[in-house]
C-alpha cells in the first residue's frame, strides 16, 4: 500500500488518532512520519504515570481551558501528611502517603471517572459476576422466547385442528409468559 501523503513510497506506519471520540488513521511511510514527527513516539513500559499526568498540562490550543480543567489548575493543594503539592503529584505521578488521595480527591475523582468510567474499584470479581449473571438472565430470556415461540406454534396447528379448549388454554400460556 502506498503512503497516503506522499502517495509515492510503500506505507509501513499505522498512525490512528482519537480526538473526541473522531477516529482518524494515516498509513505512512518512514519519510512522511518523520516530516510529521510521529516516528518520534516511543511506547516506554510499564506506563510512567508521570508523563502521563504531566502530558494532560502539555496540551495545546482551546483544550488546555475545556479538558481536564481541574488537573492542569494552577491551585496548588497540599498534602496536611506529608507535605506533597498537588503539582508535585502530577510531576511523579506518585502519592506521598495513604492521605494524599482524600487531599487531592475533589480533582482526582473527575479524572478517574473519564477514565475509567467509576471513581471506586468493585473488583474483578464483581465484574465477572456481573458478567455471569447478565448471561443467565439473557439465557432465561431466550428460553423463555423459545417457549412462546413453540407454544404460538402449537397454538395455530390446535386452532387449524379445530381443538379451541385447548388452544384457549395454550393462548393463556402465552400471555402469561409474555
């Protein structure tokens, strides 16, 4: 495949970008990365959470005032514990003590939940149990439907049979299932 950009050089980079939920992909080749700087991202594990918390301050143009408004602050909170600054947090991405959380919780709340969609963790556990249970009910739904279908058919055949007692009493079923 040819280099969207330049459309002359074999494309070996996948760059896709996520903005607001807008996905865009680019399939480049190792001169367009380069000219646009994206052959300069390295993938560093396990993550540094601070280039991660650090990088929310980095971000340029109208974001900087509408995401993330309360990480990139300049109200700088301390820790009455051990002294850590809120800033200093960001910076290491470390927490000084057990305290720091609950200090700095009012601004670490809303970030966790875009993040991770909740502000306390439930477990895994809970979450596959979760998961079991959903499973279960949608399989109790689908026998149920399974049953209706099969008593609606028995229903036509009594009714084409000219057996209306029974198939009143099938036509009860099905309601009270439904």
């Amino acid at each position: 495949m040819l280099c969207q950009n330049c459309n002359e050089n074999e494309a070996n980079i996948k760059y896709t970008q996520i903005i607001n939920g807008e996905k865009r992909e680019m399939i480049l080749c190792e001169n367009c990365a380069k000219k646009l700087g994206i052959d300069s991202i390295s993938f560093d594990m396990p993550i540094n959470f601070s280039n991660f918390f650090g990088g929310f301050g980095n971000l340029i143009g109208d974001y900087e005032t509408e995401f993330m408004p309360k990480l990139i602050s300049n109200q700088s909170s301390k820790c009455k514990t051990c002294g850590l600054t809120y800033d200093e947090f960001v910076q290491t991405g470390k927490f000084g003590c057990k305290d720091c959380y609950e200090t700095f919780q009012n601004r670490l709340d809303p970030i966790l939940k875009t993040l991770h969609g909740e502000t306390k963790y439930i477990g895994r556990k809970s979450n596959v149990q979760n998961k079991k249970v959903k499973t279960k009910i949608e399989n109790q739904q689908s026998e149920k439907e399974d049953k209706i279908n099969e008593l609606k058919a028995k229903l036509k055949v009594l009714i084409k049979e000219e057996k209306y007692e029974e198939a009143a009493k099938v036509r009860d079923q099905i309601k009270e299932l439904e």
